[in-house]
C-alpha cells in the first residue's frame, strides 16, 4: 500500500510531523514502511507551458521548434523531437535553470544550429510512473489539460508531497485505506481522525422504482448495497483524482471508474460501478455461479465458472464476479447515462478460492479476501455516489437498494490490568490503559481492576485480550518493556543420550581429517534407488509439486547424495575426499502416505583419491577400504561398542561384491546388520566418472541404544606378560577374524590380547595360500606366569589353527 | 718396587702425551690399566713385600693409578666432545621445511552455529526437542493458529505429499510435541533446531531447505520482558557483550504479542554499514507471547500459564556471522567451502 501525505492529510492533521518521522513512528508501532520517497524526485523550475507555433527544424527531419508561452511575458522558442507535440497543446516546460530527477539541469543550448530555451518533458523525464499512461503519452511528451500558464508542474501534478510503502502484515489489513492509516496515526499521535463528506443530495424519484437487489447465496455475502446515479456524463476525471490515483498506482479511467477506486482507497471497501441500462430488468442476484456459466472481465478474458465461485447477476445472466471483477457485458464507457453503483461485503474465503483458481487478482479481491469493515459498506456508498454525482453531474436516486444476510456487532473484550501488566512486565496504570484505547479509538468502561473494551468492526484482528495487550503494547512502546530474567523453578540443561551421540561423532571425525556436509533431503527417483539394500525395501515418497524432478522424492539413503556431493568436487578438481553425513532418511512401507513415514538416523561416510596427501617427505596414500572400515572402528570404539560390533562378507546391490562388509551390532536377538563399508561397485562407479570410492552408511537408531559411555576402570597390570607371535599359512579364503577367534577360543584365559599384524601372499606360499601372522599377549593377573603354563595355552592355539584351518605352522 | 711404579707412570703420561685417537687411548688404557696391564703386573710382586712397606707402596701405586687415569679421562673427555660435535653437524636438517600436520576436518558450518546456539541455551537450562520432518499439517499449521484456508497454507508455498502430510515449513510443530509430551506440566524450556522445507526457487540468498532453531518457555507468570531479557541474554552471548536488540511489532499467527528483533550490526556495531544497509541493526529473529490457542493445542490452560517463543535462522545466521556470499554454498559440499572452517 502506497500513501501520499498530502492525501493523508485530508483525514488527519500530520502538522508538525515530517515524512520520516510518520515512517519511524509507524514502524515502531508495527507498521513498516519500507520506503518514503519525495514525489518530485528533485524536479523544479517546470511549469505549465502553451505551444503557440510548431514548426519543421530546418536541419533535423525529426526536430520541430516551438514557441512556447510560459506566462512570462516573452515566448520562450523551444527544439522539441516528440512526434506527438503540437501546437495549442498546454504541456510542462522545463525552463533554463530547471532542475530534473537526477539532479540534471536544463540549460540553454544549440540543437542543429537552433537554439533551444529549455524543454518540452515526458511524463518519465519528471521521474513520473508512466505506465499508467496511454501509450501515446508514454512514448511522447506530457500533454496537460488546460491550465494556468507559468504555473509550477509539482503544484499541477501534486508532486509537493512524500509517498510512504507500507509493508503490512497480513493481520493489519485494516490498513489497506487511507482511513484505516490515519486511525493509525491517530492512536501514536493522539490526534483525532476527519471522515471525508458523504452527504448524498439526490433526485426525488425513488431507486425502489428502478432497482431491486438480492442476496441469493447468503452464506458468501452478508450485505450487499447498491445505488443508482442517472444522467452521468462520462468523462475523464480532474486532474487532481487521476494524480491521487497515480500516487497509489492505480490508472485513471474516467470519472465513474476513478471515483470507485478512489473510494476504495479512502475506506479500504472495494466498489464496483454498472452501465444500469445494461443490466436487465434492473435487478441483481448475488448467486453461486452455474454449472457451465461463462464470464467475459473486464480484462477481456472468457472466464469458465463453477459452481463455487459468487457471481452478480441480473435477470438473465452474470455480469460480475463478485469481489474480483466487474463483467465485460456491463462496463461503465464513454456512452453510459446511468449508473447503479454496488457496495457490498463478500466472504473472504469465497472471493479467495475464486480468485486463486482463476488466477485473478484485483485490487478489491485483495481487500475481500482479507475480510472488510462491514461497517464501512454504506458511508463508501454514499461517498462514492455523491462523489460521482458532482464529478460526473448525476443525480443520486432516493434511497439504497439492499439486502443484508448477517449483521455484525463490535467485539467487547474484558481485560484485567493484572493480566495486561503479568504478561508484559510493565506496570500498566488504568489510567495509561484507557488512554491508549482512547487513541485507538475504542471505547473502554473502567470496572474494578479491569477494562470492558469495545472493539469497533474495522479491526477485525482483535477477538481476545492477548490481542488487546499487544495494541497496548506497542503504543506503549516495545522499547519501554524492560528486560527481565525468568524467575521461579530452574531447570537443568542438557543434551540427550542422541544428540551427545552426533555431537561426539562429529567431533571425532572433524578432528580426525574429515568433513561434514549436509546434503539436500530430496533426490532424483532414479538415484533414491541406487541402494536397495541401505533403502531397505521403502516405497518412494514422492512430493505432489516437486520444484524439479531432480528433487521429487525423499531420500531413503544417504549414499547417493554423497556420491552426487563428490562428483561435483571431482569436477571442481577436488580429488581427496573424506566426507560423512549425519542425516535423517525416510522409509515408508505404504504407496501413498497415510500415516508418517519412519525417520531414521544415518550415518554415511566417502573417501576417495589420497587418505594422505603426497608431501616432500613421503609419498601419497590412497583410500582404500581399511580406511573406511577403519573410521567405523574408530566410531565403534568411541562409544564403547569395539566388543560388540562384527564384519562379515556382504554383496548388497550397488558396492563392490568382493570389498564390502556387512556391519553387525550384537543384540538380544543376536547380531543384526546396521549398515554396509564398502567400496563402490566398479559399474556404479564408471557411470558416475569417479575414482575408486568407499563409502559406508550405518543405521545410528541402533547405536544410540547401544552405545556404552560409562569408563570403567581397571588396575595396571602388576606382573608381566610374556609375548608370543603365531604365523601360518592357510587358505586364502580363511577370513582373518576367524583365526583370531579361533585363538582366542583355544588360549583361554591366559591370552590377554591378539591382534593380526601381518598378512603375505606370494609365489613361495604356493597358489590359493596366504601367510597371517598372529601377536598373542598372555598375563595372569595375580602373579607371574611360568614358561611352562604360557607354552601349554600357545599350543592349544596353535593346534586350534591346525586343526579348524588346516594352518601350516610357518617357522 | 717404588721406582718402578714411578717409571710406569713417567712411561704412560710420555705414551699419552702422543697419543692418536679414541681408538689408540683405548688401547693405552688396557695397556696400563687393564686387568692384564702394566699397572697389574708390577703390583703382582705386592706378595713379596714386608707388612711394613705395603702400605706405602700401595699409596704409591693409588697415586699412578690415579694420575693415569686422569689424563686418559681428560683426552677421552676431548674425544667425546668432537665426536658429539662431529654427530650434530652431520645430522643438522632444514628447519624452515613443512612439518607433517595431523589431517584437520570440519564440522558442517550450519551445524557449528546450530551447537553455539544450543549450547548457549543449554547453559540457560534448556533442553533440545527434535521432531519429524516430515509432518502433518495439523502439527504444521492448525495446532500453530493457521486455519485451513490461511494463506501461508498454500500448496505453492509448501512441499506436500498428501492432502494432510507435508515437508515442515518451520520448527513449530516441534514446540506443540515438546508441549503435549509435558502432559500439562511445567516449566517447560526447550530449543528446536531442524531442518525446515519451504517451496521456494534457489538463488543466493533462498534455499527450499533450511535450518531454523526455535525456542520456547512455558511456565506461570511467564512475561514479555522475560523474553526480552532471554533474547539479550542470548546476543550477547552470540555476537559479544557490546550487542543489543531492538524489538519492533509485528505479526505471527502463533504468537501475540509478536515482534521482530534486530540486533546491532556486528560489522559496524551499530554505526552503519554495507551490510545493515546503513540501520545499524541487522534482523535475526521473531518471537512474540505464545498465543492462548497454541498453549491449548500443547495442553495446558492459557489462564494458568503463559509462555514466549522465538525462532530464527541458521542459514541467515552463518551468513552474516562468516560473511557468506550465496546460501547455496551449505548444500554443495564443495571441499573449498567446507575446509573454511576448520578453526576451533
């Protein structure tokens, strides 16, 4: 909404306030204004000017020269290159001295060898909005109506003035009128609000006899009024309605149109104006449209209804869509006499759906669907029609044609001043409460320790005492509220068992070289199917109006945004990467959604090119899947998990079949697989262009559950361990973890630790076979151990070895 | 016997005083004094002495001991010295080339900002309430005072999956869980970090996807200068000491009072810049009283208990606090953008 303070001042008295001072009052009341912006844009020294003599410049084919008349006594002899000047046309001169926006300054000059005493200026080049002019203007000069001549062009175009832009929340359309803004500025100032002139003086013959009107669906209109103004004479409007019109951006029509529009702007109540003759029988219904009823705007389009949407009707047919546009079939033109003038209140939600569907926004369908003052329908009524009368020389018809369905009483609130100064934290007096109220305009009865206030209809956002405690408070000024601690019962802060967990993993693995992205939630369907196996069977939740199809489902994994994020690195020349993910996948068993599809937790990690950078000591190493499984034991390790977690062989579709793991978390019911290490299927990672990838992604539900925090202390070993190694050739399938197993299983308790620490395969060994060599430690814990008990418990491994692997003792 | 010890050691020092190298005194030393050394086998002879000349021979042969001891620790001393100094300057290296640094990562910069908030609010005894992505619109919209046909309810500004299930469009639903998980209690203190879906075309400073922290108290007597206080507690704990706020009106449907909060710039502190396009104040956040049929929607009765709310976002946040020129940047991944914030 755009406001011009001249205008403004017809309501209310802004004396003594300057243009920046309203904006900054109005925003600390909650009313932004984004911009206030002077409406001469530094335009002086143009006045109004008469072409008395056009004639051809002898040396410029487009160039004509002009004597002007600028009521200065001596013409003033002008090169004008507007194809549209002529002479007899009053136009706006900028004179030798005159200032333009942007500072620029007329001087005088020599055009062709012609001399030029200032110029002849297009609505644009006086940094007027010139597309609310007939094309013709907007391409050539300025032609003005008949004026004084000398007279200066910011008193004709009413530019002396400021325009604010409101930016108002959607609650505050109350404020979508010049009366709503001066209420406004009547409860910060305290200044009372003038209503503009409604007084009707009409014709004697009564509008019973030439209209009726009805509501029909009542539910979808409350109140529907009408007038009827005869023997208009369409014309265009003064200069001074267009200029105002303008300022708010709205294009003058003529002066039946202009003057609805003007009135809606004064009281924020949409208007609409019919040809009376062309409306049939002279009675209209406010009815649901028809099924397979047509509509042509006025914008000119063929509009399909259905049944849903409020028309205005005569007799035969629809002639508007009520609350959004008046019908082509019943414009107001150039050879309407008669008039019959609609104000009316249209359910919001009604004319919203209308409008919405058919794509059509108007300046009243804004202002219906935000609900207005019913309060308001017959004084816009009557002030548009005694407008129209003097403007257009009708005469108003006695009486209104109306039908109302609903009727609507102001709100009345009961607040106590315990309440209002409880829930702010300032101590608000009686006195400052109803003084506040006062401002505002609504009426307050004082009882015993609280306030009765009556609401008036025009603020239709303020149902409650919360509602009436905020208008309390930022006329008392957010500013003035001090800031307090919260007193009363403490609470502990603190994380949860998951969070703490995330939290831990990030640390670690940022301090340990990787790092963390987030990747978008959404995904292309193809790559949302890329890893059954970590997807786990979910249908595809797909959203009803994707953005692109790019991003049309939901991730059910976290891999394949990871594969996306290093692709886009790769083609940045970002070769060495370790990332991982904390994310939330979603997973739903059902085609159409229901009920929520299960959010779950994932972790998901991706090395790629060098683990280790080349440098000038050492060369580069490159990820491999140790690395990967590597940080998982690292993770595993950090929340005490190392006992409970195996590796086993996997296969699952999308990872390298031979360098894939499953990885198994021991649970009551035994081990279960919560997520894959592996290295990325060699296909997959063509069709990708990316070098060798590991990834891995793991399920963190399960971890949180498991995960051990508690630290356990043990005493320092007292007495010695004796040391031993095993190494033996086996088959090359045997998997390493069994072996040590098998170690352990045999040792007893004697054998405090083993580890693998070397792994050979060669010619030497013989095809098939590889060499594993096996660090034991053995301790008792209360004494120390004799060579003969440590070499009974290292034989029965090593005969375990033999005898489960038909491992061949290498010496 | 004397003088053949005194011969012994006039013979030894004259030896020393030419000797060669480590290796050579090494060889004296066993010549003089070792087990089978000179020194030795004149003192072999000791047993046919008197008991009355054995003392004072074997002070004698203490003396050239001990004076041929000390010359030969004297030149090993000098051996020792060079051969250290000779190890020092064979191994002396390039300072001045690169050491071998342990590798450094990140965490995620979103993530970095949404933990120094919650750990500001968690020093505040706050705990964090997390909820689903993926909601219903009556958690969404309806519990939050947004009836059906609110504008903020079209299908073009949110993800939708079904008529009644959608992408959250905000935090807030998570604050109507936390509630009715109270069961009526109080107070409540809880923050709400997430991510948050709104259907919005990417550019540099809109992302579809975003995180938003909300917080929200619940309790008796709960009062808008409480969260004005909790508001300044928080900037200055996020921005430094030296910020302040400012909280102008405005509109929410979840909360009223409602208001936004600038805080001063964190560029110019307040004097103007290109970054507060000249206010001095930047926008962080909105927050209001939580309103009645929202603390209704949780459980409780607006009668008995009030509350206040806030929310901002982490995006908006991060961008201003690392001065980020495209919001797109958190999405990506790329390595040059995520290795920007290693620092502690």
């Amino acid at each position: 909404m755009k406001i011009s303070t001249n205008w403004l001042a017809d309501y209310i008295s802004l004396e003594g306030l300057t243009p920046q001072e309203i904006a900054e009052k109005m925003t600390s009341g909650g009313i932004e204004i984004d911009a206030v912006e002077a409406m001469d844009k530094g335009v002086s020294g143009v006045v109004v000017g008469y072409v008395k003599e056009k004639t051809k410049h002898p040396d410029a084919d487009k160039l004509n020269v002009c004597k002007v008349d600028v009521g200065a006594g001596e013409d003033l002899q002008i090169v004008c290159g507007a194809a549209n000047v002529d002479a007899g046309q009053h136009v706006p001169v900028a004179t030798v001295g005159a200032k333009l926006p942007g500072g620029l300054a007329i001087k005088r000059a020599k055009l062709r060898g012609v001399e030029s005493q200032g110029m002849i200026c297009s609505a644009r080049e006086l940094g007027l909005n010139d597309k609310l002019l007939p094309k013709e203007l907007q391409e050539g000069i300025l032609v003005l109506p008949k004026l004084e001549l000398g007279r200066p062009i910011v008193d004709v175009l009413d530019l002396g003035a400021h325009v604010l832009e409101l930016d108002l929340t959607p609650n505050r359309s109350d404020a979508l009128s010049y009366l709503g803004v001066a209420y406004e500025i009547g409860a910060l100032t305290g200044r009372p609000v003038k209503l503009p002139e409604s007084a009707v003086f009409g014709a004697a013959d009564k509008t019973a006899d030439r209209l009726s009107v009805r509501i029909d669906a009542r539910e979808a209109c409350a109140h529907y009024s009408a007038r009827y103004i005869r023997g208009v004479q369409v014309a265009p409007s003064p200069l001074w309605l267009q200029n105002r019109l303008m300022a708010a951006g709205i294009r003058p029509i003529n002066n039946i149109v202009d003057v609805t529009n003007y009135v809606m702007l004064e009281y924020g109540q949409p208007l609409h104006a019919f040809d009376a003759d062309r409306v049939a029988g002279g009675s209209i219904v406010v009815r649901f449209a028809r099924e397979g009823e047509e509509l042509e705007t006025l914008d000119g389009q063929l509009r399909k209804l259905q049944p849903h949407m409020l028309v205005i009707a005569d007799g035969e047919r629809a002639i508007g869509l009520a609350g959004v546009m008046g019908g082509a079939n019943s414009e107001v033109d150039g050879d309407t006499t008669n008039v019959i003038l609609e104000s009316a209140k249209f359910d919001g939600s009604v004319v919203r759906r209308t409008s919405r569907q058919l794509g059509l926004r108007s300046e009243a369908s804004l202002r219906f669907e935000k609900e207005v003052d019913p309060a308001r329908v017959i004084p816009a009524l009557d002030r548009a029609a005694s407008l129209i009368a003097k403007l257009g020389s009708g005469l108003v018809t006695d009486g209104i044609a109306e039908d109302v369905a609903r009727t609507y009483e102001p709100v009345v609130i009961e607040v106590s001043l315990e309440r209002i100064s409880g829930y702010l934290g300032a101590d608000i007096s009686k006195l400052e409460a109803q003084a506040i109220f006062g401002r505002l305009g609504f009426d307050s009865e004082v009882g015993d320790g609280s306030l009765r206030v009556q609401v008036p209809t025009r603020r239709g956002d303020i149902s409650r005492d919360v509602d009436l405690i905020e208008e309390i408070a930022r006329l008392y000024g957010y500013d003035n509220i001090k800031a307090t601690p919260i007193v009363g019962e403490t609470t502990p802060g603190s994380l949860t068992a998951p969070q703490a967990v995330r939290r831990e993993l990030r640390r670690r693995l940022s301090d340990a070289g990787l790092h963390e992205v987030i990747s978008y939630s959404f995904t292309a369907p193809e790559r949302a199917g890329l890893f059954p196996d970590l997807a786990q069977d979910a249908k595809p939740i797909r959203l009803a109006m994707p953005m692109s199809e790019e991003r049309s489902v939901l991730r059910t994994s976290l891999l394949p945004q990871l594969l996306e994020t290093a692709a886009y690195n790769r083609n940045r020349k970002n070769h060495d990467l370790a990332l991982f993910e904390i994310g939330t996948v979603f997973h739903t068993d059902e085609e159409t959604l229901t009920r929520l599809p299960q959010e779950k937790h994932r972790f998901a990690l991706l090395l790629t090119g060098a683990s280790r950078s080349a440098a000038w000591n050492r060369k580069a190493e490159k990820a491999d899947f140790y690395d990967a499984k590597g940080v998982l034991e690292t993770i595993f390790a950090a929340l005490g998990l190392s006992g409970s977690v195996s590796y086993e062989a996997a296969a699952p579709s999308g990872l390298h079949p031979g360098r894939t793991a499953a990885v198994k978390l021991d649970g009551e019911r035994g081990a279960e697989t919560i997520g894959y290490v592996g290295q990325l299927h060699p296909e997959l990672q063509l069709e990708l262009g990316l070098d060798d990838v590991f990834v891995a992604e793991l399920e963190l539900g399960a971890l949180y559950d498991a995960a051990d925090r508690s630290i356990v202390y043990r005493t320092l070993p007292r007495y010695p361990a004796a040391d031993r190694d095993i190494a033996v050739t086996v088959d090359e399938t045997v998997p390493a973890a069994a072996l040590a197993a098998a170690v352990r299983e045999a040792a007893g308790e004697l054998l405090e630790s083993v580890r693998v620490f070397d792994v050979y395969t060669g010619e030497k060994l013989g095809a098939g076979r590889k060499s594993v060599a096996l660090a034991l430690v053995y301790r008792h814990a209360e004494r120390t151990l004799t060579d003969e008990e440590v070499a009974a418990a290292h034989a029965a491994a090593v005969a375990a070895l033999e005898q489960s692997f038909s491992a061949e003792l290498r010496k | 016997m004397k003088e053949r010890l005194e011969a012994l050691q006039a013979e030894a020092l004259q030896e020393l005083q030419g000797v060669a190298g480590p290796q050579e005194l090494g060889e004296l030393r066993i010549k003089y004094l070792g087990k089978k050394g000179a020194l030795t086998e004149i003192l072999r002879g000791m047993g046919a002495l008197s008991a009355e000349e054995r003392p004072a021979v074997g002070e004698v042969a203490n003396r050239v001991r001990g004076a041929i001891e000390a010359v030969i620790e004297e030149k090993a001393a000098v051996y020792r010295r060079a051969e250290t100094e000779l190890r020092l300057r064979s191994e002396t290296i390039d300072v001045t080339l690169p050491g071998s640094a342990l590798p450094t990562g990140a965490v995620h910069p979103l993530n970095k900002v949404a933990q120094e908030i919650e750990d500001i609010f968690i020093g505040l005894g706050y705990t964090i309430a997390e909820g689903p992505e993926v909601e219903t619109d009556y958690y969404n919209f309806e519990a939050l005072n947004l009836p059906k046909d609110h504008p903020a309810r079209d299908m073009q500004d949110s993800f939708y999956i079904t008529d009644e299930i959608l992408m959250r469009t905000q935090t807030s639903p998570v604050q109507i869980r936390a509630m009715k998980a109270m069961n009526g209690k109080s107070p409540l203190k809880v923050i709400c970090p997430g991510k948050v879906y709104r259907r919005d075309d990417d550019d540099a400073t809109h992302s579809f996807q975003f995180n938003q922290v909300e917080g929200l108290v619940v309790g008796k007597g709960i009062r808008m200068s409480d969260l004005k206080g909790t508001l300044l507690q928080f900037v200055q704990e996020m921005f430094g000491k030296q910020a302040r706020i400012r909280l102008r009106p405005s509109f929410f449907p979840f909360t009223e009072p409602s208001a936004e909060v600038d805080v001063t710039c964190s560029q110019c502190g307040g004097s103007g810049c290109r970054m507060c396009k000249q206010t001095g104040w930047l926008e962080i956040l909105g927050c209001g009283m939580v309103h009645p049929k929202v603390l209704e929607a949780g459980g409780y009765d607006p009668e008995e208990v009030t509350g206040f709310a806030f929310g901002m976002g982490i995006e908006r946040i991060a961008l201003l606090k690392y001065g980020i020129d495209d919001i797109r940047h958190f999405y990506a991944g790329d390595l040059r953008f995520l290795s920007q914030f290693e620092r502690m």
